[in-house]
C-alpha cells in the first residue's frame, strides 16, 4: 500500500509537470502565432516584431487633454503615428498637440496586480485584526510570515527603533514589485481567451457547425487589458519607483537632521579645499546614482528573462524544425523557474536597498 501510494503520487506529479509544459508551450507560442498572422510564409519568422510584441508597450485607451482628433484621410494624419486607435467603426485616428496620457498595456497591468493585491491583502488584514492573536487559517498566517519577515529582516534591522513609520511604503513596495513581477511571468489570460474563442469561431465556420459563433469586442478589449506584459520592464516603471525612493530618502534626511543636512552631508574630516566637491558628489550624485541603480537594476532582471525566454522558443520557428521543439521548451520551463526566483530576489533586493539607502541618511557620517 505505501509503495502504491508513493506511485500514485509520482504519477500525479508527471502529470503535474507535463500539464504545466503543455499550458506553458502553448502560451508562449500563442505569443508566436498572434504576432506572425497575415505574414506570408515567404517573408519568413521575424523575431524582431515578437519581441516588441511581447515587451513593448502600446495604447489601449485614448486619453488626450487639449489635442484634437485627426481622422484617417484628413490632412495631417499620420499613419505612422505611435498612438493610432479605432473607433466603433473602423475608422483610425490619433491625437494631435495637447497632453497624451493614453492607458497602456502596462498600466493595465498594473491595475491588475494592484486589483488582486487588495484581493489578498484587505480580507487577511480585516481577518487578523479581529484577533491578532488568533491563528485564523493557513492564508492569513502566509501573510503575516510574509510581513514579519520584512519587518523584522529589512525594516528593522536596517532602520532599528526608527522602522514604525517606514512599514507601509516598504511593504506596498515590496508586494507591489513582486506581484507586477509574477504577473509578467503568467500567461496572458487576454490573448489565451482571445485565442481560444478565435479557434471556436474558425472551427464554426470551416465544418460549417451552424452555430454563428462569433468573437465579441469586448473580449478583445480584455485581451489588450490583459496582456501579459511585465510591468517592471518598462524604464517608466522602475524609474517612477526609484524617484520616490529618492524623495523619501531626501525627505528623511531634512527630517531627521534638519537643514543642517546641507551641510553634514560632507563626512568630518575632510580638507577644506576638497570639501564643494565632496558636497557635490555626497549630497546630489550618491543619491542620484543609487536611484539609477535601482531602477536598471530591476529592469535589467526582469527584461533579460523574457528575452532568454522567446529567443528559447524561438529557436523552434527560426529553424522551423520541430524536433528543436523539446529542447527549447525544456530550456525555457527551466529559465522560466529561474525567473520566479528572480521576480521575488527583485522585489526582496529593492525593498532592502531602498530601507539601506534611507538608514544612511538618518544621521550624520
């Protein structure tokens, strides 16, 4: 029976495994399909495109203050333009002068992992405070192992007894890196549904089925919103977070010491004539140079991945021999685990130096 047991088990884990290479092959190369459509076979695989497909950013909602609308054929549109959209009825426009501030693929995923952030977070907050005490169940006590781990291994132990008023930005930090990181690393459940109700619509039409399916708007809109993207490997993003970092540790440090930050910047002891270029370089560049390697740092990591990862899969249509197929999905499931690893290294990594970074400034050199 134990031996049984144990088989059983094994078993459920093959299956495990081999589901999660079918769901996982499938998405990606999804990604490979939707991007080589209404290409000929003659033009050939181009990489390129499916990299900018799967990493670049584009608009989905139109939000413009001051511009005007130029239709297609009227003077003035451009074709080109970056920020062309369509209207209920097929007609392309774009804005032109005034201020852009379109919704993108990337801040629709950032409203998606802020969404479930407060899906976890506000029902195990509500749950613990009832009675903080209390062990509720297996979810609220993952959230707190998460949050007193954090607490006491970052906040604490850089800021000592000063930490209290620090605990709400480094924990929204923190979750807010690793959940943009870990829906970056999911499949696009847009692009999958999109996919899906395509296949069903073509199915439909060629057996003739009678059943005048046919793909609705509105999914497709929730394939553009739900796209897959990493929030995290857009500059923007991670330079926006290294900016407040940079402000909170400025505000720290007026706060902490006063005006008098000015000039304890400059560490004692250093020769007169030396002392505006150590002002220089300790009161603006050191700060300044931390943010920028906040911000490339998480890029960097979380753009390189993806990369590795389609240049992988790719390696199956560039060669457009299947039977490169098992080694390449294989390198890619293995560079994808690495990547999971990475996404909660990352946002460990950022929370950590940015609570450093603000200890520094607290008192004087």
């Amino acid at each position: 029976m134990y031996l049984r047991a144990i088989s059983v088990e094994n078993k459920s884990k093959y299956r495990f495994f081999l589901s999660f290479l079918l769901v996982f092959s499938l998405s990606f190369t999804n990604v490979f399909a939707n991007d080589s459509e209404g290409h000929s076979s003659d033009e050939g695989f181009d990489f390129s495109e499916v990299m900018a497909h799967h990493l670049g950013d584009a608009p989905i909602f139109p939000l413009n203050f001051g511009g005007s609308i130029v239709t297609e054929g009227q003077p003035g549109f451009d074709a080109e333009n970056h920020d062309v959209f369509v209207n209920h009825d097929g007609v392309k426009y774009h804005y032109v002068g005034g201020l852009d501030l379109h919704i993108t693929k990337r801040v629709t995923m950032m409203w998606i992992a802020c969404f479930f952030m407060f899906l976890i977070f506000i029902p195990a907050a509500n749950l613990i405070s009832r009675n903080p005490k209390k062990v509720h169940n297996k979810f609220t006590s993952g959230v707190e192992a998460f949050i007193s781990y954090l607490k006491e291994n970052v906040v604490d132990a850089s800021l000592d007894h000063h930490g209290h008023s620090y605990y709400h930005y480094i924990f929204s930090l923190f979750f807010f890196i690793l959940f943009c990181n870990l829906f970056g690393l999911i499949p696009s459940i847009g692009e999958l549904t999109v996919a899906a109700s395509d296949g069903l619509v073509t199915l439909d039409q060629k057996f003739s089925l009678g059943l005048g399916l046919h793909t609705p708007h509105s999914l497709h809109t929730f394939g553009e919103i739900w796209s897959g993207i990493t929030p995290t490997g857009d500059i923007s993003v991670t330079l926006s977070l290294a900016s407040i970092t940079l402000l909170t540790i400025y505000g720290t440090a007026f706060s902490y010491q006063g005006i008098s930050f000015v000039a304890h910047a400059v560490p004692k002891g250093v020769p007169l004539p030396l002392w505006p270029l150590m002002w220089v370089l300790e009161f603006i560049v050191t700060h300044i140079a931390r943010s920028f390697a906040l911000t490339m740092r998480l890029l960097a990591n979380m753009t390189a991945g993806h990369v590795m990862i389609l240049a992988l899969l790719g390696f199956i249509f560039m060669s457009e021999n299947w039977l490169i197929a098992p080694v390449s999905v294989l390198s890619s499931v293995l560079i994808y685990f690495l990547e999971l690893l990475v996404a909660f290294l990352q946002a460990f990594i950022f929370s950590l130096l940015t609570t450093v970074f603000i200890g520094t400034v607290m008192h004087r050199h």
